[in-house]
C-alpha cells in the first residue's frame, strides 16, 4: 500500500463542521463593509518580491525568515502574498484608483507566512481587510474602528474583544524617539534577546512589539513615543481621541503598541481579546500616508486594519454560535417515497429559500434513516413511507424536543417550516 499525502505543515484543511463559523463570519464582513459603503477589491495571491520588499522592509522577520519565495520559469522572483495592504496599494497605483480620488476598499482571502503554527495561526491563513484612500483627517481612521466594532456586535464578540491605540507620529517624531529607543536598550543590552539585539540596529522600535515574556518589565519601562511627538501629531491623536469619546467608544491608550511593517505613523489600533492565550490580537490597523508614494504613486494618505479570520472562528466556535447541520432531513421509505420526497425537498427549496434540507439517499430501513437524521443535527425529521403516499401527508417529527408528531399537508408544511 502506498504511503498517503498529507496537507503540508500549518496548511490546513477546514472541513464542514467549521465552515458553517467561516461562512458566516464571511457574510458578516461583506454585510458590514457594505453598510460602510466600501467596495470589495481582488488582487493577486502572488506577487512580484519587490513589492514586499519594498514596503514591509527587507530586515524584517516576514521577508528574512517568512514569505513563500521562488523563481518562475523566467528566473524572475515571486512571492505569496503575506498581508494585503501592499498587494492593495499596487492594484490601487496599477489601475488608476487612488490619485485625487477617494476610494473605500475591502478584500478577503489567502495570506501565506512560514512561520511556526499554533492555535489560530497557520502559514496559509485568512485575512478581512478593509482600507480608505485619499483623506487624511483622524474621522475616517475612527471610522474604521467603528466599522470594526460594529462587526464585533453584529457576531455577538463585543464583550469578548477591548480596543488598544497609540500614535507613531511622524517620521521626525520617530527619528526623535529613536535616539533615546536605542540609548535605553543599550544601557540594558545584556536583557536583549537574539531577535532585540539584531533589531537594535535596523528598527529599534520593533523591540516594543517583542512577545518574549522575559523582556515584558525591560519594554514596560522603556520612555514612550506619546513624549516626543510633534504638534501634528499630537492634534490628530487628540483628534481621535476626541471622536471616538463623542462616538462612546471605549479604548485604552497602549503607548507600546506599535505595528510590525514599516510604513505606519500616525495612528495604530488593535482589538485584543483574552479569550485566546498570550497572543491575544484579533484585529490589527492604523495610518500608512506614505506607502502608495512608496510604490511609485502620487502621495496618498491611507488608512486601513486587517483581521485573522481563523482566531475569529476560534472564538465563535468556543461560543458555539453556528451549525452546520440542516434544518430538516428527509426519510423516505421505498423507491415511491423516495421520488416523492426529492420533489418535495426542491418545492421546500424553491419556496423556503434559507431551508437547509437534506434527504437521505440510496435507501436503508426505517430504523436505520432515523439514526442519519438524529445525526445529522437537523431540528426536523420528515417522513414518507407507505402510509404518508395514500394521505398525501408528510410526518414532521421533532428530534430535538418531546413533542408530539404530526401530520401535514405540503402546503400546511411550509407554513409550519416558515413559522
């Protein structure tokens, strides 16, 4: 016997059980974003190299150690994408979207990083982004966050979920701030782990965001970017601030919270939970003025925020909101019923568009299709044998309360099903 194949490591296959959570956090997002009045936008899931390397920064841990990188037939150097925002921007540049325009975008799908698996991260894994162009003021960075929590309420997450801000200012703000980053770290270096030392030297600000639990009360100490910044920085965080106060919108001011690539300033959020261990961020966003210049646009303010789709599922499923199984199931004894029953199923179909109905199929006793319908999770059994064809009745059992079966109609069945 062959040896069988198997999905590669943190590539993961997600069978029916879950996608009914998936498909629903999906709809959500569409439904959400569109209430906002931003559009769906679909890229490429491979890209040119240079594109990220251009825009998440080549010492990185995402270029050095991370993406899925390979040479085309060409010799030419391609990449799976690893986030959404670059591949964003260059669509936006490449299809005369962004220049003195105002454009609201969303997308949704594959992102790819070989980094190591855990719970709800995987090296294929999914992410909903939605981000704006073209205004630079802090009222459409609330908005976002207010699209956001709205998305939170609509899933029923928002008492599991907190929001965390900060500003990074500008770039001379930063350059500011760099100088006494790096004086501090030094005079600590001997607490710096293998990963700080090396960011010491190419991005000292990416220490802020270490996860090592041994070098939490070194970070916790450390000055905060929120004393060097400039007045135009300082106003669109006030800015913000005030709006989302005015909006009843609830956060907390984490003055370490910085982001992982390198065209953020300005504002940085992140939607947190505790529900999930130690990595704790289920959505993740901020300011990017900068990138679409970057790539060889005309100067662009921008904002934007992306989700993992898979620790939300996470959290839905740990709350048990979905099902994947059926609302009825069909059991249909002997060849008669069961032709009779198929009709049915496609009038219930055609007449109850949001009825899931499953018939069973290719026979088996009585007994024995009552076990699939208590199995397949549906509410409702409905039945057709013998006596149910000389009545032109349908039984309708409930398999999940004790109540007392009846007979009905076809007519009155869809009445009862709509009820």
């Amino acid at each position: 016997m062959s040896k069988s194949i198997k999905a590669i490591r943190g590539m993961n296959d997600i069978i029916p059980e879950s996608t009914a959570y998936w498909q629903w956090l999906e709809n959500h997002c569409r439904d959400i974003a569109n209430r906002y009045a931003y559009r769906e936008i679909r890229f490429p899931i491979l890209e040119q190299t240079a594109l990220f390397k251009r825009t998440i920064g080549e010492d990185t841990d995402i270029i050095g150690k991370e993406m899925y990188t390979f040479e085309d037939r060409n010799g030419d150097s391609l990449s799976l994408r690893p986030e959404g925002t670059a591949g964003c921007v260059r669509a936006g540049i490449e299809q005369s979207l962004l220049y003195n325009q105002i454009q609201r975008l969303w997308y949704l799908g594959p992102m790819f990083r070989r980094e190591k698996p855990q719970k709800g991260r995987y090296r294929q894994f999914h992410q909903f982004g939605a981000e704006a162009y073209g205004m630079s003021g802090p009222d459409v960075d609330v908005e976002l966050i207010a699209l956001s929590k709205r998305l939170w309420e609509s899933l029923g997450l928002q008492d599991q979920v907190r929001l965390e801000i900060n500003s990074l200012g500008t770039k001379t703000s930063r350059d500011n701030y760099r100088g006494v980053l790096v004086d501090y770290f030094k005079a600590h270096q001997a607490q710096l782990d293998e990963d700080s030392q090396r960011r010491l030297t190419t991005n000292p600000l990416r220490i802020l965001d270490s996860k090592n639990p041994e070098m939490q009360q070194l970070i916790a100490n450390t000055p905060t970017l929120t004393e060097y910044l400039d007045e135009a920085s300082q106003t669109h965080f006030d800015g913000l601030r005030r709006m989302l106060d005015a909006m009843g919108i609830a956060y907390t001011v984490n003055p370490h919270l910085v982001r992982g690539l390198d065209y953020y300033g300005f504002t940085v959020f992140e939607w947190v939970t505790d529900a999930l261990g130690a990595q704790g961020t289920v959505c993740a966003g901020g300011r990017y003025d900068v990138l679409v210049e970057q790539l060889g646009g005309k100067a662009t303010p921008a904002v934007g925020f992306a989700m993992g789709l898979e620790r939300l599922v996470l959290l839905l499923e740990t709350l048990q909101t979905r099902s994947s199984a059926p609302d009825v199931y069909m059991v249909l004894v002997g060849d008669t019923a069961a032709a009779q029953g198929m009709l049915l199923a496609e009038q219930l179909r055609g007449a109850l568009p949001n009825l899931s109905v499953e018939c069973n199929c290719s026979g088996g006793s009585f007994k024995s299709q009552f076990k699939r319908a208590d199995k397949s999770g549906a509410r409702y059994a409905l039945i057709i044998g013998e006596d149910e064809l000389a009545s032109n009745q349908i039984a309708v059992k409930d398999l999940r309360e004790k109540v007392e079966q009846q007979n009905l109609s076809p007519d009155a069945l869809i009445k009862f099903l709509k009820g």
